[in-house]
C-alpha cells in the first residue's frame, strides 16, 4: 500500500502499539446517562399504572392478556448470532473527483456471538416504555483495503486482505409508543418512536499484500498491522409492530403468536480511525468520518407463550444503514490536518436470535 501518497493504507512497516479510539465509549456515556434518566421516568410512570392495558414483551408490540391489575413490566434475554457487512470510500479531493474512489475499505462476513436485553413497561392506557441494550463480540470476519487511480474503481494500485476477527458491537435502543388493540383484540398494532445508537468497533490484523505498486512493498505477508476503525450511527426514529394472537383452546396451554415491525431511523454518522503503521499520521486518531445517514430496520418471529408469566422467543431481523457525501479528515504527526470526500458508508447486518421473556 502507499504510504508516500497520503492514503488511508496500512502498508508502512512501522509498527507501534494500538490504541483503542475512545469514540464509542463516549457516545455509549451519553446513551446510559440518557437511558438512566428515562428508566427513572419509567418506574415513575410504572408506579402510577393501573387497569389492565400493556403489552406482553419487549421490542415487539406483543400484547397483554389483561387479567392483572397495575403496570405490566416484561424483561427479555436474548442470544443472537449476528453477520454483519461494512464498507467505505472516499474520494481524491473534497469535490469528489481525482479519483471518484481513491480508497475503498470493506468489511465483510463479520461473524457475531451476541447478547441483548430488553425492559418494556406499559402502563393502563396502553403508552408503553421500551429500552434495549445489546452487546456482541466479533470472532471471525475479514477485511479488504483498495486504492485506485483512476474514476470507476480503475487501475487498481494497492491492495491488502487482512483479517477481522476481532472487535466489538454495541446496540442501544429508548423508545415510547401506543398499543392499538383491533379486531376484538386478537390484532394489535404498536406505532412507535425513539431514539438508537449502534456501535461497531472493526480491526484490521494479519496483513496479507495481494497487489502493490512499482517500488512499493513486495506481495505476501506484512508484520505489525493493527488498526481499528470505530464507527457510531445515532439518531432519532419512527416505526410499527404488529401481532398476531391467535384464540385460546378450551384446555389453554401452549400457544403461539407471530409478530413482526419495522423502523425507519435518521442518523448522524460518526467515526475514528488509528491507522497504526502509518507514521506520517496522528495516533491514537489517525483520521475521522462525519455524515449524515438513514437506515432501515425489521424484524419477524414468533412466541411460543407457556403460560401468562413466560415465553420463548425466536426470529430473524436486519438493518441496513447508509451514510452519504460527508468529510474524511485526517490528522497529521506533524501538527494539522486535510480533508477529502466521503463518499460513502454502508452497513448491513442480520440477526438469528432466540431467548426468554418474564414478565412481572
């Protein structure tokens, strides 16, 4: 890769230890504080609940029964093994020209354990609280790093496949909504909105040179690569989940009811880089991302209800998110900084989950 050109490339050979880029963290920070806030109005609003409205579990516009009196309070674990996919490119210059692509970085078949746990608490009217938090560890994926020289990914010059198989995720999702109860209450429909922050924090290790440039590094292995990009998408959103309850029998027992939702979310994109073999960048901030974005996100499943106090629940979901046309700015060892085009930032990811709801 070329370091003399100024692009985002690991290809140098000097090596120094990696630092984690703090800008997740930060935005974590404030999500709790601000989840702490609403979890405070919750339990406020819980305590004051009466009647028989609510809704059976979290995330998922589930219904309650109704038969108890007060505030319904229903918390969820959850496993998921989640792929996601990531990629990014900037231009040559910040009209977006000289290349149109100069460097491309992909992300892709980035295999995650992950957990997640959800609070619902819906009062006698039927307005509801929800609050998710998820957390996941990357174990296996990897990655890709192209420099172009020309318009429309021509004359490739660089280069590197490397390895990804490490890192972390986090989810964070608040929101208030209504539940609509149709159809003698057998359909219920749960508009919502809220507020989300996703996390991801990538790493690249194991450099492996596949193409190179005249006088540039020889193909094959290089040491010392140990980069990480750290990205964070935060924003307002606004959806629907629906549900299906179907009748009980005359003896009772298992039943189980579909439901699927989907929501649309605004974003501002952000993200930091330390670029660790470059040494004509700064460290532990070798260069940043902003944009602004929008994603979608869906989900489908069933719970299988055992009685009125648990339930399993399996089903599949997926987000896909795109931040447009923002800034690439990098910070120089020697003092200052220059900026770029971004053109682009993709993120998709798809879940299986399965877990159990209580609900109290």
């Amino acid at each position: 890769m070329n370091p003399a050109a100024g692009f985002h490339q690991p290809g140098m050979r000097g090596i120094m230890q990696r630092r984690r880029c703090c800008s997740c963290g930060r935005g974590l920070s404030a999500v709790f504080a601000v989840l702490l806030v609403l979890l405070l109005a919750a339990a406020a609003f819980a305590s004051g609940g009466h009647g028989d409205g609510g809704l059976q579990a979290a995330n998922t516009g589930v219904s309650a029964e109704g038969e108890a009196a007060g505030a319904k309070i229903d918390l969820q674990a959850v496993y998921a093994w989640r792929r996601d996919a990531f990629d990014w490119n900037i231009a040559g210059n910040a009209d977006g020209t000289d290349p149109t692509i100069l460097s491309e970085l992909s992300w892709r078949n980035l295999c995650i354990h992950e957990l997640a746990l959800g609070l619902r608490i819906v009062g006698r009217s039927g307005f509801f609280f929800d609050g998710s938090l998820a957390y996941g560890v990357i174990y296996a994926g990897d990655n890709r790093d192209s420099d172009y020289a020309s318009d429309g990914r021509r004359d490739e010059f660089s280069r590197s496949e490397n390895s990804a198989d490490a890192g972390e995720v986090w989810d964070v999702s608040l929101g208030l909504g209504y539940a609509l109860q149709l159809a003698g209450g057998r359909f219920e429909a749960a508009p919502q909105m809220g507020f989300s922050y996703h996390c991801q924090q990538l790493t690249m290790t194991d450099g492996y040179q596949t193409v190179t440039w005249e006088d540039g590094p020889p193909p094959g292995a290089f040491e010392g690569l140990d980069s990480t990009y750290d990205a964070q998408w935060s924003g307002p959103f606004a959806g629907l989940g629906i549900r299906w309850r179907p009748r009980s029998g005359r003896g009772g027992g298992v039943s189980v009811a579909p439901y699927a939702a989907g929501y649309y979310h605004l974003a501002d994109y952000y993200a930091e880089a330390d670029w660790n073999l470059r040494e004509d960048y700064a460290h532990p901030r070798s260069f940043e991302h902003e944009a602004d974005g929008h994603g979608i996100h869906w989900r489908i499943g069933v719970d299988v209800m055992f009685n009125p106090m648990l339930m399993l629940r399996i089903g599949y979901a997926q987000h896909r998110w795109q931040a447009k046309d923002g800034v690439d700015r990098v910070f120089l060892a020697a003092g200052g900084r220059s900026e770029t085009r971004l053109n682009e930032v993709n993120w998709t990811s798809e879940r299986f989950f399965g877990g159990i709801v209580a609900r109290f």
